[in-house]
C-alpha cells in the first residue's frame, strides 16, 4: 500500500514541476491548492445523496482547486495582477440658484 501511495505522489510532484511553465502561483501555494482541493473534493462525494446541490458545488469548487495547483496558473491572480491601476476623472459641475 506505502509503494502506490509513493508511486502517486511521485507522479503528481513530476506532473506539477513538468507543467508549470508559465504559472503564476508560487509552490507552496500550490501544494495548498491541491490539499484544500482534495479535502472539498472528498467532502462533496461524501455528501452527494444528503445535499446533492451543496456537494455539486463542493465537486466544483475541489476539482478547480486541484486543477489549480497541479496547473500552476490560476486565471483570476492573473487577471488582477495584470490589470494596470487607471484613474479616470470626470467633472461635474451643478449650478444652484
């Protein structure tokens, strides 16, 4: 059992050091990404037959997780970090008489 559990993590570590080209997530973030995954991946399964539309989610929100981590990009960091701060002024003026 401790041989495919180390197979495993072998492969995922070798999965997420070979796709991570241009991630913009840092590793230990990453790694975090992954386990927080898992573990809302797992709860979500647990409860498909008492709350089907609550695990629905948890399911989604798992999967986006591991997808995150083992990717190494995640598009929303990517969205706000690369949007340039732009002030645009607009004047009004009201006249009371």
């Amino acid at each position: 059992m401790s041989g495919i559990l180390n197979l495993a993590f072998d492969k995922l570590k070798s999965t997420m050091d070979d796709s991570c080209t241009d991630g913009n997530i840092g590793k230990s973030e990453r790694v975090l990404s992954v386990v927080a995954g898992g573990f809302i991946l797992a709860m979500g399964i647990k409860s498909v037959l008492k709350s089907p539309l609550t695990s629905v989610s948890g399911i989604t929100l798992g999967g986006a997780l591991i997808y995150r981590g083992v990717t190494g990009y995640c598009a929303v960091k990517d969205t706000f970090d690369s949007k340039k701060a732009e002030a645009t002024v607009v004047e009004h003026r009201y006249f009371v008489k």
